[in-house]
C-alpha cells in the first residue's frame, strides 16, 4: 500500500475500487495482460490502468451493469471482501464442494447473495470480523486501516 497523494496513509480515509485493485496487482509484481479494457470509464495511461486490465482478466472485479468500474468510487466491505475471495480463488483457494457457514453478525441479512460466500470464507477465516456493535457493515465504506488489517489477515493466515 501507498499513502494517498498528500503522502499520508490516512487511516480513517475511504479506499476506492482502484486502490484495492491497484494493491492486489502490486502483490502480484505488476503482471502485464493483453486484455482489452471492458470498463467505459477507465482511460488508458491512469495510474490503475494495467492493474484493472489484470483484475478483469483474472475475474477479481465485475463492474456494473453500465459497463463502468467506477475506480475512484469508496468501496464498501462487502465489495473490498468479494475481491479479495475472487483474489484468493484466483491463487487456487477458497471454498470447494458443498459448504455451509452462517455469518456471525448481527446484520447478516444485509449482506448480497453475490457477496455472501465471499464473506462467509473470510469470516471463517478470521480475515474480516464484526464492528464493536457485532455488526459487518457490509455497505459501510472500508476505511485505509481496514484494508491494512484485512491484508494482514489474509496475507499470514495459514494454508
């Protein structure tokens, strides 16, 4: 991770899409794809450019129904969750053959059925937890120190 373009980590700042996107590709030494662009709104030479290129081609980030990315858009928990799910399957992991899990939080119900599994194989893994109030928040924006914690988590989680 990088601080943001004042040169601060601001902690309690929002993540967008693209720099989550953008730490995933770093992780990965910045492989280069011949993929063509399928987002409208991500113009070659931005400074996530190749590094969406990447995350598309290997299936880690959908856009929306509009056909755009909105990679400066804050990205909620649940959203920052399904990519690093779709990142973990990427490497070969995640859930295989039938499974079960009920999420341990309070709201739950809240979060999507395109979330759900993501969320469940962090949850079990002890890469994302609840909020003081039990809650996950799955619309709540994610903050920079949580994305920090997170890829702690999942970076020494064992295997």
């Amino acid at each position: 991770m990088h601080g943001n373009d004042r040169g601060l980590f601001d902690p309690n700042g929002a993540v967008t899409r693209a720099a989550v996107i953008m730490t995933l590709w770093n992780r990965e030494k910045n492989p280069v794809v011949d993929y063509l662009m399928q987002f409208s709104d991500v113009k070659e030479g931005q400074w996530y450019t190749e590094a969406v290129r990447w995350a598309a081609s290997e299936g880690i980030i959908d856009g929306y129904e509009d056909g755009t990315l909105r990679p400066d858009r804050p990205v909620n928990r649940e959203e920052l969750t399904a990519m690093l799910y779709r990142y973990e399957q990427y490497k070969g992991g995640g859930f295989t053959g039938a499974w079960m899990f009920p999420l341990p939080f309070s709201d739950s119900a809240k979060v999507s059925a395109w979330a759900y599994e993501a969320v469940a194989w962090c949850s079990m893994n002890k890469i994302v937890n609840g909020k003081d109030d039990g809650a996950f928040d799955p619309a709540g924006n994610a903050k920079r120190c949580e994305l920090a914690k997170i890829l702690t988590a999942y970076l020494t989680m064992e295997k």
